[in-house]
C-alpha cells in the first residue's frame, strides 16, 4: 500500500507542476549546476548519457572501513520545455524549473539494503540482512540570484522503513552556464525514528545475536554534511565529473555500537559520453 502511495504522490506532484511551469527559451541546460546532470544540449526530446564512475567510500553507513566500487553513469531522459523526466540505474524521476526560480523534482527508486558480508571485519555479523526497498524522494532548490550562484536546498526521502529530510544552502563557482563547473552545499539532516533505528539501532533479537548492546535511538538530528560536485566538459560529447562528500554524524549515531566511525565519506570520479 505505502509503495503505490508513494507512486501516486509522485504522478500527483508531477502533474500539477508540468501545468504551471512557465514556457520559456530553452537553453543548454536546465540550470547550471554540475550536480544537475542535463544531456538535451538545449534541445527537446531524447538525450543519452552512458559512462562509467570509480566511488571510494565507507562499506555501510557508520562504518570504519572503505573499498573502491565500480558504478555506471548516466541517464536516459526526454526534455520537453523546462522539464526533463529520465531513467537513471534504479530511479525514474522529473525534474522542472517553475518560474524561473524553483527547481523542483520527484524520483522513485530503490533504497540500498545492508548485507552483514559489507562488512569484512564481521562488525555486522548477527544483525541480519535489511533488503532493498523502494523510497520517494522529493527535491526542491530555490536561486537567489539570476545565474543561480546561491541557493536553498532541500530533499524530503520516504520510505517503508522510515523517513529522512535534508536543509542546507549552496554556492557555485566559475562563470559557466552549461552545467559545468563546480559547487559546494552545506546541510543538515533529520530523521525520525524508524529511519535512524534502521541504520544505526540494534534490537533484543540483534543485541542476542551480535553480542551488540541493545540500542534505541530517537528521531531528531542525524548529521551535518557538505558535499562538493565537479563536472567538465572535455568536448561536445564526453564529459568528466567527479564528487566529494562527507557527513558528521550527532552524537546520538556516534554512540550507537553500529558507527564505528564518526562520519561517513565518498570520494567518486568518472566519465560520460553525451549522445
């Protein structure tokens, strides 16, 4: 039931923004930030992007262990105007610009689950496996200043297993219009309570099995973070980007026995080719 809710929200939202956005010149890109991936080259209809990235990154959230992996890049998307809907691994999502101001966007996709083999010092061994699941994340950013180099930013995630919001603000730097460049976002997370015992809280059966002390965490702050994107055009068709993230955790996640560190970091890079 929650999963076609969630599909009937996003089909809601969607429809009534698409009938309010305001028509306008189409331009190279939707807005221009890197972390905004847009292939349409300004044009409406189909546009492809396929590449290849390289992540450096904690093997599960408070983990204090880190591996390379191997991820594909790109999407699929259909420009029509100032909305683009797209296909991207596990997410088909919209995203639009309203007035000029609003980027706004909805996806559904699935949430990663966690393995007790993610971790190879067996810190997870006893707590079970949690499943893939699917989530509904709804996005908003709001400019400040005509070439958006501030911004709001905020991104509301929904799920079987609990729900997660993030506030912050960004900059983009460099005097580029076409996606590419660079910016920074500061913000901070919330979560209730049955998204935070999901990744960080340990039940009676668990505690049993772990030898883990039992643990229950309420909802409330789960972090502050910044993450910071890059993105370069090598020529018209092959584009580089590359992301970095860190996240420091409240004190309530960093005592649980689960986060074994005190942040969560990426490091990715990778390649795109535009056709």
């Amino acid at each position: 039931m929650k999963k076609i809710t969630c599909l009937a929200v996003f089909l809601l939202i969607q429809t009534a923004f698409y009938n309010v956005v305001m028509a306008q010149e189409n331009k190279s890109v939707l807005v221009p930030l890197p972390s905004v991936d847009d292939f349409t080259k300004g044009e409406d209809g189909w546009a492809f992007g396929i590449g290849l990235g390289v992540e450096y990154e904690s093997a599960y959230e408070g983990s204090d262990e880190f591996g390379f992996e191997v991820q594909p890049a790109g999407a699929v998307q259909w420009r029509s105007g100032n909305n683009i809907y797209y296909f991207a691994g596990e997410a088909f999502g919209w995203r639009g610009l309203l007035n000029d101001k609003w980027l706004l966007g909805a996806l559904v996709g699935f949430e990663e689950g966690r393995e007790e083999s993610d971790s190879d010092d067996g810190r997870l061994d006893g707590l079970g496996n949690q499943e893939e699941g699917f989530e509904l994340v709804l996005q908003a950013r709001r400019k400040f200043t005509p070439d958006w180099r501030y911004w709001l930013v905020s991104r509301f995630v929904a799920s079987d297993e609990g729900n997660l919001a993030l506030f912050g603000v960004g900059r983009r730097f460099g005097d580029q219009t076409d996606g590419t460049g660079s910016e920074v976002n500061l913000v901070v997370v919330l979560h209730d309570s049955d998204y935070a015992n999901k990744g960080f809280g340990v039940d009676a059966m668990q505690s049993i099995s772990s030898g883990l002390e039992e643990t229950k965490l309420s909802g409330g702050l789960r972090s502050f973070g910044i993450d910071y994107n890059y993105r370069k055009n090598i020529n018209s068709d092959w584009q580089i980007y590359g992301e970095v993230l860190f996240e420091y955790y409240s004190s309530e996640v960093r005592d649980s026995p689960i986060a074994r560190s005190d942040y969560e970091a990426e490091v990715g890079v990778g390649f795109i080719y535009k056709f």
